[in-house]
C-alpha cells in the first residue's frame, strides 16, 4: 500500500485527490511515520511574536551546496511558559532571536489551512546553544591567533588626547545615552561622530562592520563600539567572523564597551582595549584626557617653578653687575679727575717753567750784550759813543719785544689751565669708563656720558650718532 493509500478513497488505479483529501493523506502520513516529538538543530530566521501570544519562527540550514532547507515552526502560548522556564534556568544566557543556533524538540504537524509541514515546538536546550556559541567562538579566536590579528590593534597607538570620537552602536539606544551623558559629564570638548547599526539580529554583524569602516573612514582619533547587556545569544553579533576581523584590521583604536557578561566576545579579544559596560567605555576616554590634562598641568608648573628661581637669580646677577658698574664708573671718574688735575698741574708747571727759561735767556743775552758793550768801549772809544747812540734808540724796542713775548708765554700757559677754560663755559666730556669723547664716532646710541663743567657735572645719554 502506498503511503497515502485512503480505504475511503479506493484502489482504483491513477486515483484523482481532491486538495482537502491530499490534504488530510499528508496529515496522516505525518502523524503515522513521525509518531514521537523529534530534536531539530537549525538557526532561528523571522522570528515573530504576535498579539495571540505565540511564537512563529523559520529554522534554517545553509547546506555545503549552497541550497537552504527551512522548517516552520510554532511556538503555542502554552508551551512557552516551559520553554522560557528553561531558558530561565540556563542563567539568561540564551535567547530566542534571529541567527541563533538552537536544537529543539517538537512535534510535526501538517497544517492543513495554509497546506504547511510545522513542528510545534515544545522545548529547548539552552546547553546546545550555549555549546556552539563557544565552539564557533574558539575556532575563530584560533584562526585570529593563527593570522596574528589578536594583537593587530594592541600594538595600535591611541591618541594622548581623543577627543574626536566615533560612535558605533544603535541610535537611540540606553548604550548611546549611557555612554554620551558620560562624555557630558565630563566638561571635556569631545567631537562624537555616531554611525548607526544593529547590534543584534541576522542583519547585525554586516551592519556592525559597515558603521566601524564608515567611522575609520571619517578621521576620528578612536573609535568606540558599544552596546547594553544582555543574554549570550543577544550579544552573538560580536562574536561574528566578520566583526572581529573588521575590528582587527581596522587603522584607527577600536574600544569595546559591548554587555556587562563575565564572558569577553571575540570582538572584545581582537579591540584596542575592552571594557565591560558603554559607561566604563567612555569613562577610559575622559581618563585618558584628563591624565593628558594633568601632565600638562604639572608640566606648567614645573616650566613656572624654573622660570621664577631663573629670574630670580638673573635679578641678583643684574643688581650685582650694576652695582659693579656703579664702583667702576665712580672709579673710571676719579682716575678721570686725578689725570685732569695732573694734566692741569704739568701745565702749569711748564709754563713755570717756560717763563723762568726765558727769563734766563733774557739775562744771558742782557748779559752778552753789557760785555760786548764794555768790550767795544775798551777798543774803540769813538765806536762806543755811536753804538751807545744807536743801543739808545733800539734797546727800548728790544725791551718792548721781551715783554711782549713774556706777555704771549704768560697768555699760554693761562690758556692751557683747564680750571680756566671750563670757567670760560666749555666742558670736558667723558664715556662712562671715563675715555674722553674728541668725536661723534667715539661714541653710539645708548651709552651714558659725564660732561664736566666748571660749578659740576652732567650725564647725558646718547640717543642718535648721526
């Protein structure tokens, strides 16, 4: 007998159903090969929860070929108080959401108004679950390990000062606001540039490596992928292949801030840097400035201390080099006045003494003169009475001369006294190391001059050369 042979239906040969009669033959087949609820592995698509408290889901297996096989399933209203009693028990680790691997346990059905094979779904094993996440997670981690992209973005320099920041995670999101009121908070200028993405579900991994090449791409100093907590399969995106890799290739630091588990996902394994919440995650930020801050801070205070103590000790050098100047230029004045008082006295000596030479040089020739004159009177007496005629005529005007060339020596030697010519309203002027100024080249702009007069001295700056 065929497997939907119907009595009622006959034996005739090439037998013609009606839909409701292949209907009811397939539902009976069903029933009668499949007696016992079965275990189905596969991963959830389209899962659904409508108002009437069901549960509707695809599971789904991508063969090596290529092909895809699908099985509907329903989830009724009263067996999900022991479905969720047994996730509940498994900790929370594991929830019923798109792209999650499940193995579940159910009856199959032929659904007869929608002509549709259905397993009704009556329990779960969260173990399954949890035990392909973990062997897919290790195998991957391996494969990372193997190309060296564990320690890819470790070895990546973050920024002393990040303050422009990319934002990876789902707009609107407890995530976001947790980690943007963080930043707020701080008072730090920080620059957010938000990229979108779901953080769960089939469609997550590929958004999730869109927004982290979308945020590098954007010239920010870090990059910061975050997301709240939730169960294992929640949190199954950062586990992805194609996130760790994204991630780990990625040129500018990537933090994570991915859940609150104790577990590390992939994503958190191959980050610049991991932290456990969105918070902690934006907390590492405003630390990082803050410490930046701080080094500078301390920086400046040290560049003060320095430049106090060095001015300080340039003060006491300078006051000590002024009053060195001071004594030097006080000395440079008295050697000054003594070698004008020298001067002044060997002036006056030399007219001294020039007048005493020519007093005596007067009474030698006064003297020369009386012998020759008694020497001629002895010899020719008539010569003597015309040379005393013509001596009478020209001593007067010789006597005249010699006092006149007395008179111009005397002029002279007055002349040359300095205390006389300063009386007379010129000036002896002086550099202040006490060389006398002769020409307008012996000094420049800025030096101090002493201009000696005859009641006192004056000093004098001198602004223009020219």
């Amino acid at each position: 007998m065929s497997l939907f042979d119907d009595p009622a239906v006959g034996t005739a040969p090439d037998p013609t159903y009606s839909v409701g009669e292949l209907s009811d033959a397939i539902g009976r087949a069903v029933r009668a090969h499949f007696r016992d609820e079965v275990w189905v592995r596969g991963e959830i698509h389209d899962l659904s929860r409508p108002p009437s408290g069901h549960v509707y889901l695809t599971l789904v297996e991508e063969r090596p070929d290529g092909s895809r096989a699908q099985l509907a399933v329903m989830l009724s209203a009263a067996n999900k108080v022991a479905v969720n009693r047994s996730l509940k028990l498994a900790g929370g680790a594991v929830r019923m959401v798109d792209g999650t691997e499940v193995r579940i346990r159910g009856r199959l059905d032929w659904y007869g108004p929608r002509g549709q094979l259905q397993l009704r779904m009556t329990a779960i094993d969260p173990a399954y679950t949890l035990g392909q996440l973990e062997v897919a997670r290790a195998q991957l981690l391996a494969r990372l390990r193997a190309e060296g992209l564990l320690e890819r973005q470790a070895a990546l320099e973050l920024a002393p000062v990040p303050l422009r920041v990319g934002l990876v995670t789902s707009r609107g999101s407890a995530a976001e606001a947790d980690f943007l009121d963080e930043l707020r908070r701080s008072g730090v200028a920080f620059h957010v540039l938000s990229v979108d993405v779901r953080v769960q579900g089939v469609g997550a991994p590929r958004s999730i490596a869109r927004g982290v090449a979308s945020a590098a791409a954007r010239a920010c100093d870090v990059i910061a992928v975050v997301r709240g907590g939730g169960a294992r399969t929640d949190l199954a995106a950062f586990d992805d292949e194609l996130v760790a890799r994204t991630i780990a290739r990625c040129p500018v630091p990537v933090l994570t801030g991915v859940g609150h588990e104790i577990d590390r996902s992939v994503a958190d394994e191959v980050a610049h840097r991991a932290e456990k919440t969105p918070t902690a995650c934006a907390q590492l930020l405003v630390a990082r400035v803050r410490e930046h801050l701080a080094r500078l801070e301390g920086a400046w205070r040290v560049i003060a201390r320095l430049a106090v103590r060095d001015l300080a000790s340039h003060d006491a050098a300078l006051r000590s080099h002024a009053r060195r100047a001071a004594r030097g230029a006080t000395t440079c004045l008295a050697d000054a006045n003594r070698h004008l008082a020298g001067t002044a006295e060997r002036v006056r000596r030399a007219g001294v003494a020039a007048t005493a030479r020519a007093e005596q040089r007067l009474g030698r020739d006064l003297g020369r003169l009386g012998g020759a004159a008694r020497v001629q009177l002895r010899d020719a007496t008539t010569t003597v009475t015309g040379a005393e005629r013509r001596l009478s005529q020209r001593a007067p005007r010789v006597l005249v001369e010699a006092e006149r060339h007395l008179a111009a020596l005397d002029a002279r030697v007055r002349a040359l006294d300095p205390q006389r010519a300063l009386a007379r309203g010129w000036s002896i002027t002086t550099t202040a190391d006490g060389r006398v100024v002769r020409s307008r080249h012996d000094v420049a702009p800025g030096d101090r001059l002493v201009t000696r007069l005859a009641d006192g001295e004056v000093r004098s700056t001198v602004d223009d050369d020219a």
